[in-house]
C-alpha cells in the first residue's frame, strides 16, 4: 500500500494536509487524540477500575494498535471487528483502528452466536479483537481468514491484547486517509425485521458528529463520562472521539450496575453519562438514589421518554438533555433545547416540553414531518408525518445494499419510519413507529400518548402498548406493564387511571403484567409482542 503521505507534508501532530491547500485538511476523529495527547499529556484520560491512563498513554496504546495491525497484514479498508465490553481497548480501538487506515465494525456483545457470525461474514471482517470473556460466542462460528486478537478485561499478565501492543511501534502512524467522505465504521442495525444492514459512518460525519455531542451536552476539559452507554452501539454515539476532543475523562463500564452507577458518580465526580429510558429507570430507582449536590448532565434517547421519569430526574439534580436518533444518523440526530423560560414552568408542564424530540443537531440540518407527497405538515401539533433528515449526521449509505439505500434516501431525504407531529414553535414529538399506530374504528391512537399516560402511575415502572385484534374495532391497545415494588395496582385500576386522563377510545381494553421483552440495547421489542397477539392471523393490522 502506497502511503499517501509520502508525497505530503505532515502537521506536527501528524495530520494529513491536502496537496497545495493551505486553507484544508481532512476531518479526522483521530486527529483529537492528537491534539489532546499533545496538549495534555499527563491529564488523566481513562479510568478502568483500578487502572488509570493518561493521554499520552492512551495515544501510545492506540498508536501501537494501529501499527500492530499494520504488521499483522491490515490493508486499507479491511474490516476490524471488536466483540468487546465498554474498556480500554474497546477505547483505543476508536482511535487505533481507523489511524491504522482499517474501519471499524464494533459488534453488538448481547447479540446470539448466529447473528454475530453473520455480521462478521456480511461485514467481511478481516480481524477480530474479542474479550476473552466472550469467547464463547464466537466459538461456534467458522470464522477463515480472520485473525482474533483476544483480549483479558482489564489487562494483566499474559494478556494476549498487551502482548500485541508491546511487540508493535509506539510512534505515530502515517496517515492513509485520502477524503474524509471514507467509512470511518460500519453499525449494524437491531434488525428486527430482517437481517441487520450494515450502516456506514464516514470519517467527516463521525467528525461533526462528535463536535455536536460536545456542544450539546455541554462537555469541557474538566468533564468527567461515565460509559453507561454501549460503545457497539453507533459507536457510543462518537462520544469515544467526543470526550476524547476536549480532553474529558473517560470512565468504563462494563455493564450497567446502578449501584456502580452511584458510587461512580460519587467517588469519580462524574458530570456526564448518557442511556436509554430503561437506564434511566434502574438508576433513579434504585436504593442508592439520592438528590445529587452538583448537577449531572444526562443524554437520554431511544424509546420516547415520559414526562414522568423526566420529572424525577429533575427532582434528583440530573439536567436532562432530550436526544432522538437512530443507526442511521449516528445515534442522536435532534435535541430538545431547554428553555429558560420553560424552567419557570411547573415540573409536569416543563417535563412535558423536555419530552418532545427537538430539531436538528448544530451539526446537521432541521428534521422536516412531511406527509405522503413528501409536503411539509401542518405545525399545529396535531397533524401526524413522517420524520425526514439530511445532513452531516446521516449515513453515507448500507452497505452492499442500494436497493435499501436507495428507499431510505428517497426524495433527497433520509426517511426514518418514525411518526410525529410538528409543534409551532419548530419542535417536532414524536408520536409513532409508522408500524406502531394503533388504528381502532378508523380514529388513530398513539401507542406513545397511552404509554406516557400510564407510566404516570405511581406503581408503574415502565410499559409499552400495542394493537391487538378485535371483531368490531378492527384493533384495540392492549397495555403490557411492569410494576414497582410496593403496591400492586390491579389491571382495572390502571385502566380507569387512564381512563380519568384520555379519551376513552385511547385507553386499553386489557392489561398484561410482567417484564418486557427487550433488544440488547434495552428498548422494548413491540413487535414481539405484537406478534404473539396476532398469531395465526394473516395480518397484523385489523380492518376496521
């Protein structure tokens, strides 16, 4: 492989200048670490347990992953696939994978042997770092011609990981980045519908991406990230590159343990973590929850969240930033700005208007609703669309697979499935999954707007809602909730709860107690249980 840089001049951090351009150089995530190792070399950048890097010491491993790869036989473009718990590899990985010319394919570590085999395969991975602990997953797997380089959580003696990284060069990579519209990293969708498509990021998306993240959470130098959320998943949202930029510090964590959570908070002064609602509900559940003495900044995303656990996470000092995203436009694409005038607000009303999806990132373009001709919606707050984005923050496409490419960029939009409605004041909320409208007599029901309704319940922790069949209506919400410890609210209890707060039609006809099926990611899989309400039956929609 020719290195481009022969013919180029380097930067002192080593960065790549473009030929005859002054005024140009390539986004590049890796160049932060860059920049921080240079700048704050003895500034602490991870803590793993009882280990502690500075950057320095997180770019030297990072540039040693790099190279050992390269010795390893890594061409440009081949594939590094990590199956991996949020650690310091997989940190290093983020930065040493793509300063090594190779893209990163970071493999969900819930998902069954079968599914990540296929990901490996569809993926072409070339190389696999595996966490010994995780082994088992992929030993079923025939996996030829991919070389595994295991890890042991948390180093040690004998760790092979180390191993490789001491016997490779501690200097700087030569950059083999040419645009920085190349893949940066391939995500693969939950695929709850199907096989999962590989989502590729470019170097100048994950870039902005990770600005973004910066501005909106509010990081500086003296933040302290607590990884709560997966590192797999969209590449943590580029906040391995993110934190990384302003110097922050990392703190892993290898699975999420609210006890953990706390005394982390506690002992590290964490300022900044981010999770699903479902994270969320363990922490501030939990019997180490207590009112924080300084505020700690949450990003919160995935499933809409309720008013109510907003509410609660107020009461206890956490400052809610409200994201939505998906895969496909590398984790969070919107932001809910919060208001100062809102804050005067009681809390049910100001958690209310924290609960919508906001606009569009600094780093990307406004989210449109759009109807069925791809026309602007009304913004009345009424009229249900379909969410529409373009931008930096959106996917360059799946791999291996125009036709699903080409559908989801229909009309010069990326098209996301999501219905919402589309507030005057610009802010859009979202109402369904195009999928999860629950049509009952003709008269449209938002599984979100009845899910809300009955997590205000004192008793209730956390619920989801779908159609189920019925011989008149067509459909009716059926309601599928998980208590708190304490009081057990019958089913008719929370039927007329709901009923003292919506229209009648909305409220469910039936109750279903127990734990929710979920995905690896913690969000709650509707469509199982959509399915086992529909069996046997054609379709999964009713006729009236």
């Amino acid at each position: 492989m020719t290195n481009v840089l022969s013919q180029t001049p380097e930067t002192p951090g080593g960065q790549a200048a473009v030929p005859g351009k002054v005024f140009r150089s390539e986004l590049n995530p890796v160049d932060f670490l860059h920049r921080t190792a240079y700048m704050y070399p003895t500034k602490i950048a991870v803590v793993e347990g009882e280990r502690r890097f500075s950057y320095a010491q997180l770019a030297e491993r990072s540039w040693r992953l790099a190279n050992a790869l390269r010795s390893a036989g890594l061409r440009k473009g081949d594939r590094v696939a990590t199956l991996l718990f949020n650690s310091s590899p997989m940190l290093e990985a983020h930065h040493g994978v793509p300063a090594a010319g190779g893209i990163l394919v970071a493999v969900n570590n819930r998902l069954s042997s079968d599914e990540i085999g296929y990901i490996l395969e569809h993926s072409g991975a070339r190389f696999l770092l595996l966490d010994t602990e995780l082994e088992p997953l992929v030993a079923p797997l025939e996996l030829p011609g991919v070389t595994m380089i295991r890890s042991v959580n948390e180093g040690g003696p004998g760790d092979p990981y180390e191993e490789f990284l001491a016997n490779a060069s501690p200097e700087v990579p030569a950059s083999w980045l040419e645009h920085e519209e190349e893949t940066i990293s391939i995500n693969y969708t939950s695929g709850t519908t199907g096989r999962p498509k590989g989502v590729q990021y470019t170097y100048r998306g994950a870039y902005l991406n990770a600005l973004g993240e910066v501005v909106h959470a509010g990081m500086g130098t003296d933040s302290v990230y607590l990884w709560t959320l997966p590192m797999f998943h969209c590449n943590g949202w580029c906040f391995p590159w993110a934190v990384t930029a302003v110097a922050a510090r990392h703190v892993t964590l290898k699975a999420v343990d609210p006890e953990l959570v706390w005394k982390l908070i506690d002992e590290e002064g964490v300022t900044h973590y981010n999770g699903a609602p479902t994270v969320q509900l363990m922490i501030i559940n939990h019997a180490k929850a207590h009112r924080l003495e300084q505020p700690v900044t949450v990003m919160v995303a995935a499933a809409p969240p309720s008013p109510t656990l907003f509410a609660r996470m107020r009461e206890l000092n956490f400052r809610v930033v409200h994201v939505y995203g998906l895969t496909e436009t590398y984790g969070p694409v919107t932001v809910c700005p919060d208001q100062p005038a809102w804050r005067a607000l009681p809390l049910e009303q100001y958690a209310k208007l924290l609960a919508r999806q906001g606009q569009g990132y600094i780093s990307s373009d406004l989210v449109r609703v759009v109807d069925e001709q791809m026309n602007d919606v009304p913004q009345d707050g009424e009229t249900m669309g379909e969410v529409l984005m373009r931008g930096n923050n959106v996917m360059s496409g799946y791999l291996n697979d125009d036709a699903a490419t080409n559908k989801a960029f229909a009309g010069g939009w990326f098209h996301s499935g999501d219905l919402a409605v589309w507030h005057e004041d610009g802010n859009i909320e979202l109402r369904d999954r195009g999928k999860d409208v629950i049509i009952s007599g003709g008269e449209n029901i938002s599984s979100i707007e009845v899910e809300q309704t009955i997590v205000a319940h004192p008793a209730v922790l956390e619920c989801a809602v779908v159609g189920i069949p019925h011989e008149f209506w067509g459909e009716r919400p059926k309601a599928f909730v998980t208590l708190k410890d304490g009081p057990q609210p019958t089913a008719e209890e929370i039927i007329a709860f709901c009923r003292e707060r919506l229209a009648h039609y909305k409220c469910p006809d039936a109750i279903e107690f127990g734990p929710l099926p979920k995905t690896s990611t913690g969000k709650v899989q509707k469509f199982v249980l959509r399915e086992r309400e529909w069996a046997g039956r054609d379709k999964r929609i009713g006729a009236a």
